[in-house]
C-alpha cells in the first residue's frame, strides 16, 4: 500500500524557518518525481515544487523560489522541504505527493499524504 | 504560468440529478504529438488530501465511481457527475500538467446537495 507521511509542520513567526519531511513506503520511491503542493485555510490548492528521481531538476512556484528547497534522500525514503524567511502567506497545509506512473514529471497526482499544518504568526 | 479557471465557483444540484463543472485553461494543454490532454480533476472533502479522479482529461483513475466523467479538449474541459450521490458533495478542482511547472490548479468548485 502507498503511504505518504508528512511531518516537521508547526507555529513559527516571520521570517523564520521550518523543514517539512514526507516519509513515503509501498512505492519504489527513487523511481518518482515528487511534488509539494500546500492549501492556506479555506483556500484552494496551490503547486508549490516538485523534483527529479535523481534530484537534477526542480522547479518551483514563483512565490516561493530562493525561499524554499525542496530535497529528497532516496536512501531515506523521504522528501523535504526547507522553508526559509516564512511570511504569514506561507501559512498553508503542507501535501506531499507522488505521480500516476513513474515516466516523468508530467503526471497527476494520484497519492497523497494527509498533510502537515504550517502556521506563520507572531 | 498557465492559468485556470473554473465555472461555477458552486452548485447545489438535487440527489440523482447531474452536476457539471467547467474548467478552461488560459493555453492548450493538448500535446500535439500523443494528443494527450494534460489535464486533471480532483476531489476534495473536508479534512481530506485532494482525491484523483480523472487524468488525460478523460481517463477515469481506478476505483472512481463510473458516474464522474471528463471531457474536453485544447482549452476547455468538463467533469461530469451524472447522478448526483450524497458522497460526491466535495470541492473539485481541475489541474493542468502540460507546461513546465507550476502545473496550476484551477480555483475549485463546490458542489451541495439540493
């Protein structure tokens, strides 16, 4: 059975920095692309990063670029997300997720973890 | 970026009634060389991670109920509840997947019972 798992969510004030982690079984994990993808409270659901199965290539929103890293250790079975210099916008449940099949970037989301809760506030 | 649009922003539609969502993005999402369009739709529930019900637009993920069905093509694209069950009241947004990332979702539709 796929499983996603996220952790690291919390409370940090602006300007600070929180590392995000989704722990993944069931899958061959260094087979897939994986994407972040978050949701602010009430709102609708925005793409956020995604990377490579070797981690050569990620790409991000524009709103989070040189702010936020996305990772993964494929050795771990895990992907990351180091945010930095957080702003309240940022404040967001937090998803992991994996594509359909394992041919590229280019695929919809067909697993998805239960999210961790994000809250930028002073 | 590609941007999407979704129409209604909700509906309440009666129980065994149709319920359709339109969903139009702001550049093709049809490859021209698999003709395949990148376009997706997903389900949402309150409390819950996003649910993929549709992909390649029209391609009914497996375990979806027969009742949801996708259509369209280019720019404009459809998702179609044909009778309506009480579990289907949900957000459901689309997402495109074409260009290279962010592959943007839609703003999403809810949708009631009557």
């Amino acid at each position: 059975e796929v499983q996603l798992v996220e952790s690291g969510g919390g409370l940090v004030q602006p300007g600070g920095s929180l590392r995000l982690s989704c722990a993944v079984s069931g899958f061959t994990f260094s087979g897939y692309w994986m994407t972040w993808v978050r949701q602010a409270p009430g709102k609708g659901l925005e793409w956020v990063a995604n990377i490579k199965q070797d981690e050569s290539v990620t790409y991000y929103v524009d709103s989070v670029k040189g702010r936020f890293t996305i990772s993964r250790d494929n050795a771990k079975n895990s992907l990351y997300l180091q945010m930095n210099s957080l702003r309240a916008e940022d404040t967001a449940v937090y998803y992991c997720a994996r594509g359909r099949d394992d041919s590229g970037a280019y695929r919809a989301l067909s697993f998805w973890g239960q999210g961790t809760l994000v809250t930028v506030s002073s | 970026d590609i941007v999407m649009t979704q129409s209604p922003d909700s509906l309440a539609v009666s129980l065994g009634e149709r319920a359709t969502i339109d969903c139009k993005s702001s550049q093709s999402v049809l490859y021209s060389s698999n003709e395949k369009n990148y376009l997706a739709w997903y389900q949402q529930k309150p409390g819950q991670p996003p649910k993929l019900l549709i992909y390649w637009a029209s391609i009914r993920e497996s375990g979806v109920p027969d009742r949801f069905s996708g259509s369209g093509s280019g720019t404009d694209f459809t998702l179609t509840i044909s009778s309506l069950q009480a579990e289907d009241v949900a957000v459901y947004y689309c997402q495109q997947y074409y260009s290279s990332p962010p592959f943007t979702f839609g703003p999403g539709t809810k949708v009631d019972i009557k």
